[in-house]
C-alpha cells in the first residue's frame, strides 16, 4: 500500500460519512449511553482544531489519527446494537447534512495539554526544589 493511500479520497468519503453517523447515533433517543459516551468522544477528537500528538511529530503525529479514529469508530460499532448503527449509516450515506463545529472539543483537547504541561512543571518544581 502507497504512505498516501490511507488518507485517499475514497477513505476520507468514507471516514466522513462514519463520523456522521457517530453524530446520528449521538443525537438519536435510542441510543445506549456507552455508545454515545464513544461517539461524542470521538467526534470531539476528530472534529478539534487541535491534536492530541501534533502531527508535526515524526511518525506519532500522524499514528494517532491512524489508530485513535478507526478503534474509536470500531469500538461505538461494537457497542451500538446492530438495528441501530445501519439505520444511522443508511442515513448518514443518504444524507446531505454535515458535521457541527466541535469547539468544546478543541477546549477539552488543550485543557488536557494544559494539565500535562502543569503537572510535568509541578514535577519539575519538586525535583529542582529537593536538589
């Protein structure tokens, strides 16, 4: 497989059209708590501005949208009974309707940056303290 092939048209079609049936399933009343819980999670962290690792770092930087989108997506699949996700993906495919901007997601994403930053200065604060 080309580096390029994952990111290929076809794949982004696709993975736009499951991050929209992770919204449907979000928003639909019939959906078990677990599998929402998984799908606004993932659509925060798909949908922020903001990564979690920055792509800007070699071979992580891309890893985690490689890993953290598909095992996310797998895992609300596996937890959304059956009926329910191809109902959502048959409307997500027949559907004109686009993703919300997420910025919450992006406040939760550098808020997490935020407190790894502040505790590995609190860590370094107490080893300099101690020497």
């Amino acid at each position: 497989m080309k580096p390029g092939a994952l990111f290929g048209a076809a794949n982004r079609a696709r993975l736009a059209v499951h991050l929209l049936v992770l919204w449907k399933l979000f928003k639909h009343p019939d959906t078990p708590r677990a599998p929402k819980l998984v799908a606004i999670a993932v659509l925060a962290y798909a949908l922020s501005p903001i990564d979690l690792i920055p792509d800007f770092i070699p071979v992580l930087g891309l890893l985690d949208d490689l890993l953290l989108l598909p095992l996310g997506i797998a895992l609300a699949v596996k937890l959304t009974p059956e009926a329910l996700w191809q109902a959502r993906l048959r409307e997500a495919e027949a559907s004109p309707e686009r993703l919300p901007k997420m910025l919450w997601g992006a406040a939760l994403i550098a808020l997490s940056w935020l407190l790894c930053a502040g505790a590995f200065g609190g860590w370094l604060w107490h080893l300099w303290g101690a020497a």
